[in-house]
C-alpha cells in the first residue's frame, strides 16, 4: 500500500511538475516506477545481479521506499538505462503492467498513442483531455488538506481515462486490450 501511495504521489507531482513544458508526457508514472513495488519485481522475477543494477540507475532519484523526480529529470535517459537490465520478456511485462497500472492515461504518451495509431483529431482531442485533467488537479490541490488533494487528483484521472476511453475506435479499443497482457493485482500483498 505504501507503494501505491508513493506511487499516487510521483504521479501528482509529474504532473504539475512537467506539464506546463512537457505537454502530455507526464501524464502518466513512469515505467522504471514500478520497479519499486516489490509484487512487480517478483512478477518480473529480477535477479539478484539486476536488482542491484537498478538500485544504482535509480538511486538519484529515490526518497524513501519511493521516488521522486525533480522537473529536469530525463525520463527517457532512466529507461534507456532499465531497458539494458531487464530481458525482453520483462519489458514486455512491464510495459503490459504499466499499461494496466496507468490506463488509459498512457495513451496520452506519444509512444501509445503510435501503437493505437492515433489520428490528428484524435490527438487534439487528447490535448484537450490532458489540459482539462491538469487543470482540474491544480485546482484540487489544498495545502492543508492531503486527502481532499489526491481525491480530487483521483477523480480527474478517472473522468481523463472515460473520456480517453470515449474517443477511440472499435479496432483501437481492440488493440488497447491486446496491450494490456495477463491480469497483474498492483495491491497483492509483497
């Protein structure tokens, strides 16, 4: 659970952290995030040798049992690095667990939306859907008031993924299944 959360609050602050510069690539966890939770590390079945390896590749970024990225941290340079450690039968897995983790919030990450070929309207559509999402944790953010925060972060999310949901195709939504894999509880027990 206290991954969940840690994991909760990475994605709020990449949020408000890279919207503003990144549009849309923040708008979901990274995948290297999940690494943490130790469900996944076990699905993945990590080695020894490659938990030390990722230990080292993430150590700048950790805070506690979580991680934390600051506004300049290179997202792509940290999966460059993760996706020289792990086999191709975890990538693969990860990406399936990311997926499921995520939602449909990933297809607002350029890499997805190629894979589901999304169209130019489409992509304004997410534009559109991205800045609303943004718009509505900002103007959830009470500083006295944790819960009220992520509740209200947790309710944006929500309606983003609907309205993602809402916009693709029969044949996307299709493709969007196939992406997911096997079922993966994030909330088993470690």
């Amino acid at each position: 659970m206290k991954q969940l959360l840690a994991l909760l609050a990475l994605f709020v602050v990449s949020v408000t952290a890279f919207a503003q510069d990144f549009p849309r690539k923040a708008a979901a966890i990274p995948r290297f995030a999940l690494l943490v939770n130790p469900s996944v590390k076990r699905e993945l079945a990590i080695t020894t040798v490659q938990e030390k390896m990722l230990e080292e590749i993430m150590e700048p970024l950790r805070v506690g049992q979580g991680l934390r990225l600051a506004a300049d941290t290179d997202i792509d340079a940290f999966d460059k690095k993760i996706n020289k450690v792990l086999t191709d039968a975890q990538l693969e897995r990860l990406q399936q667990i990311w997926l499921q983790r995520v939602g449909t919030l990933a297809i607002l990450t350029e890499s997805v939306a190629k894979q589901l070929n999304v169209t130019a309207d489409q992509n304004r559509q997410l534009d559109r859907i991205f800045f609303e999402m943004t718009e509505e944790i900002k103007n959830g953010l009470v500083p006295t008031d944790g819960t009220t925060a992520r509740s209200a972060g947790m309710a944006a999310r929500e309606s983003a993924r609907k309205k993602i949901s809402a916009i693709l195709t029969n044949e996307q939504q299709e493709k969007w299944q196939s992406m997911l894999g096997k079922k993966f509880d994030l909330q088993q027990k470690n």
